[in-house]
C-alpha cells in the first residue's frame, strides 16, 4: 500500500514525529467504511504487545478515542473524505515517563461482487445498504399467520441475484420456526403468537449473499422486540398476610408490608401498582391504612384496645394501570392480631379481708385473695405478684401466688403468741411481672392495695422456754454443793414458773445436780476450766421444763466458769542435746493451762543447782515464754541434770529437772539416736516376741542334737529306702553308677566322690575280704554333680575327699535291708488295682545277644572293677571324640 506516491511523504512525516516523540511500534491497518457512525467499534490495537506498562492511553486525532483493552472507537460521526486516513495512539508510563506510540491507518472497504447476467470473474466490493428498520410485533398477536413483519433487502439486488437467510433464537434455536425469510423477496414472517413473558426480543441475523455463495454484505443484526400487552395479573406474594401489633399503639405505628409481583414489562403501566383496603373486619372504627405506592400499612387511629377487639382482618387490593379503573386487579387478606400490653392493673375485689389462725401454728394457709385482671390470661401482663407492704416485720408470714387461679395465698411460717399479739394487720400490695403501662411513661410506680386483719387463736400451752439459752457465771473450783441459778422457764399463761418441774438432759461432765422443783444447781464436782475443750467456751447444761399436764420445752445453760489460777507453768522439754562447739546454747519454754492473765511472762531460774552446774551453765530470759540455757567453753562433754524454775506472774511456779546432753557431735541427732540405742526400752510384746524366738532356736538345736546322737548310735537304714532311693545309671562302664537319694542319701562309687555330698558304693574297697558300702547323708540330688548347663561323665565328680566313718555299712547289712524290701515292692508294683498279677508294670528282660565289654549297668553289680575305664581304650575310631570329650571333662 505505500510502495509509491504520496503516502511515502505522510511515512517519512510519521516516522520523524515517532523518532522525536518516542519509539513507535508496529503499525496498525484497519479497514473501515467511508462513513463512520458516532460510538462505534472500528477496530483493535495491541497495546500489550507494543507497552506493557502503559497506563496513560491518548490519540491524536479527536475523533478516534482507545479504550484500554485496545478496541478504537468514534468518538463522533465521521466521514472518510479520501481512500486513506491515518493518526497516532501514544502510550504513556506515568513512573517511569517512557513512552511509545502506535500508528494506525484507516482504509476504505472494498467489496467485489459478480455483476448479474455478466461473465466477469473479479468482482470490486463497493458499499451497500441494507434495510434494518427498526422491528416488532406485537404479543399475543391474533395474526393472520405467518404475520408479515418486515423486508430485508440489500442495494447489491439492483445489479445481482441475492438470496436473503436468517438465524438465530426463533429460527434455528428454540422455539424453533417461529421467524422465516423469503429467500429471494427478503420478506419476514412470525409463524405464531408469542408470550413477552417468555420471550422480550429476538435477536435475529439476517444473510444477503449470491448464487455462488459470496457474501455481497457483511451479516445484519436484526432485532425483533415483542411489544407488551397488559395480560398478567398483580400476584400478591403470600395469600394470607399475618401481622402483629401492640394495643395502644401510637398513630402511623407501622403494622407491616403487603407485596405484590407483575410479569408484564417493568417501567411500564402494565406493572405501576397501587394497593389500597377494601374491607376491614370489624368495620368500625378504621383503624388501618395503607400506601398506594409500597404497600405499608400503618395505625391511623389510636384506639386500639385488646380486650375490645383483639384480631383484624383486611381485605387488600392491588391493581396495575397505576390504579385506574380498566387496570387489572387481585386480592389478599391481612391478619392483625393486637398484641397485648400490660394497661389493665390488678385489682382486689374487696379493700379489707379477715382471717385468723391458731396460735404456734405455722406453715399453715389462712386466706386467698382473688383479683381481677382484663390483660391476657396466663401472661405477665395478667400474673399477679403479691407483696406484704406493713406488718411482717417479723417475716411470720408470707404471701404466693397460685399460677392456676392467680390468687394471692397467704401462709403463716412462724408460730404467733396470743399472748403478744391477738391481731396482726397486714397491708398487701399487687402488681404484675410485667411494669403498667402509665407507670413506664410516668416512672412512678402503682399498686393496687388491701388490709389483711389476722386474728390469733388463743391455745391451752405448755411451758415456754425463753430466751432458748440462759447464762450464769461461777468461779473455777467452787466448794462442792455450792448453789447456782438454774435456767427459768415459765408458763405463758400466768407468765410465772409456779407448777413447772425440771430435769437435767444434758450435763457432759457431770459436775452439777438439778432441783426438780426449783430448778437451783448444786455444784456436785470440782469445777476445772482447763479441762473443758475447747477451755474458753461456755459449758453447756441442757435442761428440760415439764408443767403439771406434762408438757414440756427444752433450754440450754450456758455456765461460764471463771478461771483461777491454779495451774503452774510447765517446761516443755525434757531432754536435750547441744553439739559442742557448733551450737553454743539451747532454748527452753513453758507454757500455762490458765488464762492469759494468770500465765506469761514467765520467771527462768536455776533451782539450786549443784556447783558444778552453776559454774557451767547459765539462764537467760528470751522472751515472755522462753528462755536460753548456755555452757561455758571449759565444760566437759557429758550428760548434766540441771533443775529450772518457772514461775507466772501470778506467783505459781514449778521446777523441773533437764537432762542436756553436752554432746561432741555436728547435728543432734546424732546424740540423740545414741541416747535412744542406749537407753532404749523394751515393751511387754518385745519381750514376748525375743523368748518366743529363743525358744525356738532352743528346740531347733535340740532337735539337730538328737538327731546327731541317733545317728552315732544306731546304723539303721530308714524304712522306706528301697522306696526312696532313685538308682540313676549315667554310663555303661563297671563300677561307676551313681545313686542319688530322694531321701537325704547320696551314694556313687568308690572312685567318684564328689566333695560334700558324694558317697561311694561298689566292690572296690574291701575290709578283711569283706565288700564294703559307703554313703553319705547329704541334700543333694544328682543334679547336685551337674554344673550349669553341663553334662558331667564319670569323672566329673571325682576329687576331694569326703570323710564316711560316720556312715558305713557292710555290703551284707546292705543286702539283707534291700533284697526283702525290693522284693515286696516290685510284688506291689505287678499287680494291679483288682490285685491280679499284670505284664505292663515290671517286665522280664531276655537275652540281647553278646554281652558288653563294659559290663554289668545294674546297681548292686559285685563285677566292678576300681577304675572302670580302661574300655575306652578299645573303642572303635568313632568313638575317640566321645572319649576325648568325657576324658576332658
């Protein structure tokens, strides 16, 4: 496009305006029509691309205007005079004052199109004007259908074959073939009747191209609006409205809102509503308004009272058309209910009431008082609160109220005296939960009130003990039958003691007697202050009053007993421990069962101490109960008895003897746990517990003793030992079995004698030719000659020697003891429980072949050898390693 001619001029131009005022980026073309409406999308730049950062965007030309998403608009009507026409969009960064510019180039369209009835093949695209007048129909319409609407035609008719096509909602969207086009006249038609409600407007595109098929102009936006008919009535948005309002209210109190919805175009007659009442129920007075306009319905009147009337009902209308009279109406109906508010106060229904009771009566019910209240049942406007204003100074009585009934019901809850008071007079008050109306906007407070006249019963008493609790006062050891003042009771009718009798109930200690008619104490102790607990309370004597009927109450005697001084000071400590040189002195202190009066400040002093101790230790008041024993440097470590005396202010003094214990040690304890292992006393129970321990240890020895003497005595075999003895055979060779007793006997051959528990048995010893058994009493098993988790062979309990002159027997005293006894027993073990011989207890071994070179494996083998061995020398190969093993071990 600027190869050539005037536009080189215009770039150059251009290019030196961009060099001058920034760095210019990519130009843009844009094709554009040669007459230009106001407002109206004629392109797009990419400000991105060309300045990212830009947030100041600018034109050259006035009447171009860039928004910041690139698009170009007109900013007025403009007509493009020559074919070209070109300005600047300048970008600006307000923080870093860089700058770019954008140049764009508006071009004429060019539209080419194949002439009618012509054989050319290029065709130019020249301007065209299509007929988009503006489009409606009405809704609802009657028709005829289809209903002619309008006619689309293009100027490209005038010279070539157009074909006219429409799309869009209606058409090829839902609802589907309501608009069609004639394809070569242009003509619309509406196929049916439409519901604006449904659908408002149409927004159709309508086509005009040639025979084959090229676009002779661009696609026409063709709206179709469906104009609005007045055909819905104002829907009310609930049926029934329900609205409260507080009684008495004031005018223009708002009550509530009323609604109303209309499907016809807003902004239009067909949806200005007004609302207005038509009825209210009941009639008069009209109590009720509504706006025309938002529906709000407020008081108009302020007589509004709910035990009158307490529920309205409104019938309200709503109509379009702005209220005129053709205007479409509908209807609702409003509930007001009136909500109820405390102007009613209680009343009682009398001014004065009357009730009476007997007296020591209580919690008894004398009288209800019923009132009158017009607010709601069973609300706080209507529930009473009942208040005894005058008379209850006492709090004998009090007043409820009855939820049910709303009475007011009042109770005696303490007993009345006749005696005192024949009538009360009560003056009872009444309001409600809730305050009264008037009150609140007056601030002072209203009640209703009532005198309530009590008339006490006079009953035939018993005596009355009062005051409850009497006091008297005696000095601490009284004589013995020294006369007190008792407690007095007295009848209430005669208002004397004549005709009363008492008795004492009560009397810890037991240190007085009562007079029944008099009721005088008579001191039958000796009266101790300090043996009373707690010492300063008063000790208490109950005593019960009983008149001539029988009747009777009960008092208590507080007897305070004054305190003499008959109690020295007493030293607390008995023994002590200083630790020379560390500590230097020791504290004493005493203290005094007698009031304070009679007890500190104490007196220290050494009571004629020895002149040793004088010379040692001295005494030195601390404080008014305490004192500090102290020893001179030259004193010898020891245990002194040193006499102090205490003596109180009254004059009372006592002495008593320490032991201080002058010790060479750095904490007392030490001395003192000395002292105790020293001087430590046995109880009854120790001793008991060390004789029965030593009369034990006396019969276990006895026993040991002649249990040893047996011993040497007598060489006799137990009973049992055929029994007993377990004959474990741990080898095959000759002569080396071991026999380990159950029993207390541990017996093995002569050669394996194991230290302490291990006897021999076996021919190897002989004493004149006689055979010869050795065992040894022990308490070890064969386990015994077993080490941990070792297997011993016949030489493991070889070695030391083992002293059998107290237990040795003959083989022949052996053999006599056994041979019977084993006999019987193996007799036993063949039979069984029915007593008939049996095979599966002692079986006969038969011959097993040649014999073995190690022998005999029995017990009583007479063929052992001394050693027992020498066959491990003939062992086949096979066996070396076992035999090393066991010759190892």
């Amino acid at each position: 496009y600027v190869s050539s001619g005037p536009w080189r001029s215009v770039l150059s131009l251009l290019c030196w305006v961009f060099s001058f005022a920034g760095e210019a980026c990519k130009m843009v073309v844009l094709n554009v029509p040669s007459t230009l409406g106001a407002d109206k999308v004629i392109g797009r730049v990419n400000l991105k691309e060309c300045f990212r950062s830009a947030d100041i965007i600018t034109s050259s030309d006035p009447d171009f205007r860039v928004l910041g998403d690139g698009s170009v608009h007109t900013a007025r009507d403009v007509v493009l005079s020559g074919e070209r026409r070109s300005f600047t969009v300048w970008l600006s960064d307000s923080k870093t004052q860089a700058q770019r510019e954008i140049p764009v180039l508006l071009e004429h369209q060019r539209k080419v199109l194949k002439k009618r009835r012509t054989k050319e093949t290029a065709l130019r695209r020249a301007k065209r004007r299509w007929a988009p007048i503006p489009c409606s129909m009405q809704e609802n319409s009657l028709g005829p259908f289809p209903l002619f609407l309008q006619q689309v035609q293009s100027d490209a008719a005038q010279n070539y074959t157009i074909f006219y096509s429409i799309s869009g909602r209606g058409v090829d969207q839902e609802p589907l073939n309501l608009f069609f086009i004639e394809r070569d006249t242009g003509n619309l038609y509406c196929t049916r009747p439409v519901d604006r409600e449904e659908y408002d407007v149409f927004d159709l595109i309508a086509y005009a191209s040639t025979t084959d098929g090229y676009s002779a102009d661009l696609p026409l936006p063709l709206p179709i609006k469906v104009e609005d008919e007045n055909d819905n009535y104002p829907v009310f948005t609930e049926a029934i409205y329900s609205f409260e309002v507080p009684e008495g209210s004031r005018l223009g109190t708002t009550v509530g809102v009323i609604c109303a919805t209309d499907r016809d175009e807003p902004d239009t007659m067909h949806t200005r509503l007004k609302y207005s009442i038509m009825e209210q129920t009941p009639r008069s007075p009209g109590l009720f308004s509504v706006h025309p306009n938002t529906g709000v319905i407020t008081t108009v009147s302020h007589y509004m009272d709910r035990e009158v009337v307490d529920k309205y009902t409104l019938v309200v209308k709503v109509q379009d058309m702005d209220g005129q009279f053709f205007g479409l109406t509908s209807t609702s109906t409003c509930m007001i209910t009136v909500k109820d508010s405390n102007d009613n106060a209680p009343t009682f229904r009398q001014n004065a009431y009357e009730a009476s009771v007997e007296e020591n009566a209580y919690n008894v019910e004398i009288l209800r008082i019923p009132i009158e209240d017009k607010d709601l049942i069973n609300s706080a406007n209507w529930r009473a609160n009942f208040t005894i204003l005058k008379g209850n100074e006492n709090g004998r009585f009090k007043i409820t109220t009855d939820p049910a009934t709303n009475e007011g019901v009042l109770c005696v809850v303490k007993p009345l005296n006749y005696e005192e008071h024949r009538q009360v007079i009560l003056e009872i008050g009444v309001n409600n939960e809730v305050p009264f109306t008037r009150d609140m906007a007056t601030g002072v407070l209203t009640m209703n009130r009532a005198l309530v006249t009590v008339l006490v019963k006079d009953q035939d008493e018993g005596p009355e003990c009062s005051p409850p609790a009497q006091y008297i006062q005696i000095k601490e050891n009284s004589a013995v039958g020294s006369k007190i003042n008792g407690y007095k009771a007295y009848d209430p009718e005669t208002r004397n003691s004549n005709g009363l009798r008492y008795k004492k109930l009560q009397d810890p200690k037991e240190w007085v007697s009562i007079d029944e008619i008099s009721g005088l104490l008579t001191v039958s102790k000796v009266l101790d202050r300090e043996a009373m607990s707690p010492k300063n309370d008063a000790y208490n004597i109950t005593v019960m009053a009983i008149d001539q009927e029988g009747r009777s109450c009960t008092g208590t005697l507080a007897v305070n007993i004054e305190d003499v001084n008959d109690n020295a000071p007493e030293i607390l400590q008995d023994y002590l421990v200083i630790c020379k040189p560390k500590m230097g002195y020791t504290d004493i202190s005493a203290v005094d069962l007698d009031e304070p009066i009679h007890g500190p400040p104490f007196q220290f002093n050494l009571a004629n101490p020895s002149p040793e101790v004088n010379r040692i230790w001295t005494l030195k008041q601390v404080n008014d109960t305490a004192a500090r024993l102290s020893y001179r440097k030259n004193a010898v470590v020891q245990e002194y008895a040193i006499p102090v005396t205490v003596i109180d202010r009254a004059g009372q003094s006592a002495t008593k003897v320490l032991r201080v214990n002058l010790c060479d040690c750095v904490h007392p304890s030490q001395c003192v746990a000395s002292s105790r292992s020293a001087g430590i006393a046995l109880g009854k129970w120790a001793i008991l517990a060390i004789l029965l321990g030593i009369a034990l240890l006396f019969s276990v020895l006895l026993t040991l003793v002649c249990g040893v003497v047996t011993a040497r005595k007598g060489k006799k075999f137990p009973e049992d030992l055929a029994q007993q003895n377990l004959i474990i055979s741990n080898t095959e060779a000759p002569g080396d079995d071991r026999v380990c007793s159950a029993n207390g006997f541990t017996t093995q051959t002569a050669n394996n004698s194991s230290p302490g528990f291990c006897g021999t048995l076996g021919s190897g010893i002989r004493n004149g030719g006689q055979e010869t058994i050795e065992m040894m009493k022990g308490h070890q098993t064969l386990d015994s000659c077993r080490g941990a988790g070792h297997h011993h062979t016949l030489d493991s309990c070889r070695g030391g020697h083992m002293d059998t002159d107290n237990c040795r027997y003959t083989y022949s005293e052996w053999h006599n003891f056994t041979q019977p006894r084993l006999g019987e027993k193996l007799h036993v073990c063949n039979q069984n429980e029915d007593q008939i011989p049996s095979q599966d207890y002692v079986l006969t071994y038969s011959y097993e072949g040649r014999g073995s070179p190690a022998g005999s494996v029995g017990c009583c083998s007479e063929k052992q050898e001394e050693e027992g061995l020498d066959f491990l020398n003939n062992l086949e190969p096979k066996f070396f390693t076992l035999a090393e093993t066991c010759t190892k071990r």
